[in-house]
C-alpha cells in the first residue's frame, strides 16, 4: 500500500471521529438543557476524541501530500545529459539553409 | 563572485520546482486550518482562545512540514530557509475562521437546525 492510499484511509478515520465527537457535544449540550444544568465544562472524552482526529488527520495530509521537489538548478542538471540541455528551445535556428533548398525544389 | 549577479540569482533555481513546493505546502496548511477551525468550533472556543488555539496549531503543522516534508533541511526545497514556518499563514487564518464560525455554530448555535435533524434520523434509523 502505497503512502498516499494509508493517508486516506487515515483522513478518512479522522473524519469519521470528528463527526461522532461534534454529535456527542450536541448531545452533551441537549442533555444539559434536559436536566437544567449549567454548561461549564465538557467531558474529557470528547475533547481528547476531538483533538485525537486533529492529530490524525495531520498526519494523513502529510502523508497525502507529494514529496517536495529539491529546487537548486545545480542538483537538477547533474540528472540530465548535454543532449537534452542543448536541444532545448533557446538553440532553435530558424534562419538556416532550409529555405533556399525548399525554393529551389519548386 | 558572479553567481551574486541578479541574472544568475534567476537561474540558479528550477521554477518549476519551486512553483510545485509552494503548492505543496498551501495544500498542507489550507487542510490544516479548515479542520482546526473545525475542532476549534466544536470544543467551543471564543474570543482570544480560538486564536491562540490556531497560533498554536499553525506552529505545529510548521512543524510537521519542517521534519517530515523538509527533513530538517528547509534550504533544500525553499529559497529562504525560513519560508516553511511563515508561507500561507495568513491565508489559512481565514479559512480557520470560516469553519471555526461554521461549526460553533452548528453545535453551539441557538438554532441547531442540521444537528437537529441528524438527531431526528439517528432516533428513528437506530
């Protein structure tokens, strides 16, 4: 399995047990107003749900994102060869023999 | 030394490269920020708190940016070394606050309308 498709199946846990700890404070809070109590503080559990599917989901998209891409051009041209460096659009010649041949040939 | 001049500044770098890190990493801290403004909205924070909880969480997706993506060698991947602890936090203030906002109020609110029915449904299916 490859890191990215890991990534998802995390994101996709983290998800889920944010969705369920938004509902448990929902819940918690109707239950409060039912019995007529002050909301003061919330249960320990659906904090650490709710900032254990943060944590999880930070690293899922850590994980989903690509590897960065190291940018100094020196390091880069070490991999390409003089053929790919000199065939590149800078060395096109346009004004060349080509034209002369071509009027010829009519 | 010649590789001071502008010109050679320019060159020294894989555009290309550079464009792609930069994406990388707003995608990591847009991510970020839209699912800590949501568990900043469901833990029911207001005022000063929900934004030292983004401070707080901004310095840790930095973090993880720092030693997983970068390995601890920022200067490879970014023209400044220290652009992995301050791109795109500003931006991601902004989408934090809209899903902090959206999500307090959807659990917090006065009206409850979604959270209401998603009751009703869960009541009557289980």
């Amino acid at each position: 399995m490859s890191t990215a498709t890991i990534g998802k199946v995390l994101g996709w846990i983290s998800f889920v047990t944010l969705l369920h700890s938004t509902y448990s404070t929902y819940e918690h809070l109707s239950y409060l107003k039912v019995v007529e109590k002050v909301a003061n503080n919330m249960p320990i559990e659906i904090i650490v749900e709710c900032l254990v599917s943060v944590l999880i989901f930070s690293i899922s998209i850590v994980l989903i994102a690509g590897p960065l891409k190291p940018i100094l051009m020196k390091n880069e041209m070490v991999k390409k060869s003089i053929d790919k460096v000199d065939t590149r659009p800078s060395f096109n010649t346009f004004n060349h023999r080509g034209r002369i041949i071509k009027s010829s040939l009519n | 030394m010649a590789s001071q001049s502008p010109q050679n500044q320019a060159s020294l770098y894989v555009p290309e490269n550079v464009v792609h890190n930069t994406k990388t990493i707003t995608f990591i801290r847009s991510s970020m920020s839209a699912i800590n403004g949501s568990a900043a909205g469901i833990l029911g924070l207001t005022g000063y708190s929900g934004f030292i909880f983004y401070a707080l969480t901004a310095l840790f997706t930095s973090f993880l940016i720092w030693s997983v993506k970068t390995n601890t060698h920022p200067g490879i991947y970014f023209r400044n070394g220290s652009d992995v602890w301050t791109e795109g936090v500003f931006g991601g203030l902004f989408s934090y606050v809209l899903f902090w906002t959206l999500l307090y109020g959807i659990v917090h609110g006065t009206y409850k309308t979604i959270m209401v029915h998603l009751h009703k449904w869960f009541m009557v299916n289980f």
